[in-house]
C-alpha cells in the first residue's frame, strides 16, 4: 500500500485552498516550498516525521472551527493508495455511468434509440456488483445511468466523420458537468470514442498537443485504435482507419499501444471477431479528494463486456501503475483478451473472458506525454 498526503483536500475543507499557500505554509513551518508543494500534489517520497509533524501543526492552527478534529491530525494527512477499485468508485456514495445512446439520421418511423448491447452488459455487470455484492455491505452507493447523445447517417460518407455538432456541444457539457462533481460521484465512461463522446474528450484533455476528434499527424495519446472494415470510423485523437501513422505497419484492425517512446515501438493487440479483442482501462484520480474518473473500453463491443468482468474481477491491479501530474494521478492499462460467446439457459448471449492478460504503459511513457 503506498502513503498519499491529503493536503489539498484538507485546505479544502478549511477554505484555504488558494493561490500562495503553498507559499505560506513553507515560511510559517520552516519548510522547503518545494517539500510542501509535492506534498500539496501527492509526490513526496519519504517525508521525515518531523516535516509531516510541522505540516500538521500548521493545519492545527488555522482551523479554529475545529473541521479537523473528527478526523484527527496527523492522522488526517496521511491517506492510503487505493486497494479495492470497486470500494474506490463507491467511496463518494454515488457513482454515475456513462454510456453511447444512438440516433440514426435516417431511420424508420417507430424505431427508437438503443445502446450498445455489450455496453450495458458491461454497465450492467457494475451496477449488480456495486449496489448488491456482498463484500460491500454498508457501503453500497447509488448508482445512476447517464446517457450520451450520438447520430450518424445511416450510410457512412467519406473515410473520416465529425461528431454531429448538436451531440457533441451536448457531451461537452455533459463532461464539464461530470468533472465538476467528480468529488461528490464516481464517473465510469463504457464504450470507446466511436459511440461515447466523452471518453474522446478525456483522452484529449490528460495527453499533451490533443484537440479532440481530429486526427493528428504523429499519436499523442500512448494507445491507438485501427477501425475494423464497414464500421463507423470517426475522427479522433486515438484511432482512425489506418494504423498509427508513420508507424510503417501494414493496416490491421485491433489496439497498438506505445512500447517504446524512442525507437517510436509500437505493438499490436490483434482482433479476430468473438475470439480475439483487447480493450483499454484509464483511471484519473485526485489524491487530494480521491475523486475518480474510469474509461473502460474494448476493441469491440465484445471487449468491452469482457473488460467490465475484468475489471471486478481483477480491477485491483490498476493502481500500482499509477503516475502522478501535477493535479491528477493516472493509469492506463491495455488488456489483451481471448473470450468466447456463451448462451444461458434462459437463450441470453453472454460473452465470457477466457484468458486476459493486463499490459500497463510504461510509466516513462506517460509521465511524458500526460499534460
């Protein structure tokens, strides 16, 4: 388990979180600015008991409202990474799901929109687990589905689509809404960019030189998608029809992800229609407040099912590779797949994960190209 310092979640409590206190703090203690700057963002390594003593009488004396005192100092500075994802997204009481809700432009009268059947699988899997499993008795949070907006002709034009303007500038507000209260409500993103905008929208703001749903002309985002033949191919910061470019692969569809940054190394997660797939999990989380964002997607929507099992099953395993921003921590974790497609007794499809292998970006990697 690795310490956390909650220093910025403190000063929230108290009001204080504003700019030079950092400052303030480090002339009031005796303090190295730069020792109570990392610990104000979560990067000190093996603080001295004395410098964690000399922060915690500071807090003492500025909080004569005694906000402190239920939890106790310093006690209430020093936090824990993570152990349990599933207790991680529950911890604010609520937690919200995010999930692609289609509209073809040119449809039959009478038809209706729908998800993803695999995305709700998925998210289906997470709200069964989170508000009913047995290990979280006590501790179960409310649960909330939340549905983004996305339209396309029914016939695709073009190699290369921009979101529909009126459903993007709707993910954009549903994104600043979602990042706004992301203290208060765990938000888990289901489903890849091509049916969840907002998935675009966080990639585009965590990696350097990003503008979403623009194709750029060398990857900034350590991970790709290369489109399958006859599927919907929007423009983005992480995927298009072709291989990452410049990469000099022949065109293959599945996820390539950045192995090694300067011999420009990618490598390649192969598909192959319900057998095959791979799929992605991000993380972003504020160590001052634990706030937490999650990105869960496969390959296909056959991945993406398979990585909402893995990631109950096996979420626990995410944490370790996280790598600390100046605000955030984050991990990104590839995970290859073999599943196969299995009918209950009642005749519902279910695909069920056979093999799965967790593959993190390297930490190199991302502490480069993080914004």
């Amino acid at each position: 388990m690795e310490i956390e310092f909650r220093l910025k979640q403190l000063l929230m409590q108290l009001g204080l979180d504003h700019h030079g206190i950092q400052q303030k703090i480090a002339e009031d203690s005796g303090l190295h600015r730069h020792t109570v700057r990392k610990m104000y963002y979560n990067q000190l390594n093996r603080p001295s008991l004395d410098t964690i003593a000399k922060v915690a009488k500071w807090l003492e004396d500025h909080d004569p409202a005694g906000k402190l005192a239920g939890e106790g100092l310093p006690q209430a500075l020093i936090g824990r990474r993570p152990a349990n994802t599933l207790r991680a997204i529950a911890a604010p009481g609520h937690v919200a799901l995010y999930m692609g809700d289609f509209e073809a432009e040119e449809q039959p009268v009478g038809t209706g929109r729908w998800i993803s059947l695999h995305d709700a699988e998925a998210a289906g899997l997470l709200v069964r687990e989170l508000t009913t499993s047995t290990h979280m008795i006590g501790e179960h949070p409310q649960v909330r589905l939340v549905y983004v907006p996305f339209r396309f002709p029914a016939e695709t034009q073009g190699p290369l689509e921009k979101p529909h303007s009126e459903h993007l500038n709707r993910a954009r507000a549903l994104y600043d809404q979602m990042m706004a209260s992301r203290a208060h409500e765990t938000a888990i993103l289901i489903g890849s960019m091509r049916v969840n905008y907002l998935v675009e929208l966080l990639a585009a703001e965590l990696f350097k030189g990003c503008k979403p749903f623009e194709t750029p002309k060398k990857p900034k985002v350590p991970f790709w998608l290369t489109y399958r033949a006859r599927t919907r191919a929007i423009s983005s910061c992480f995927g298009s029809t072709r291989t990452p470019p410049d990469l000099g692969h022949p065109t293959a569809p599945g996820i390539y992800y950045l192995e090694d940054e300067q011999a420009n190394r990618w490598a390649y997660c192969d598909w192959t229609h319900k057998e095959h797939d791979a799929g992605v999990v991000l993380t972003a989380r504020d160590p001052g407040n634990n706030a937490l964002v999650l990105a869960v997607f496969g390959f296909s929507g056959y991945g993406t099912e398979a990585l909402g099992q893995w990631l109950i099953d096996h979420g626990d395993d995410l944490w370790e590779h996280e790598v600390a921003t100046s605000k955030l921590r984050v991990s990104v974790c590839i995970c290859r797949l073999l599943v196969s497609e299995t009918i209950t007794a009642r005749g519902d499809r279910r695909v069920e994960v056979k093999e799965a292998s967790l593959i993190p970006i390297r930490k190199e990697i991302l502490e480069s190209r993080l914004a």
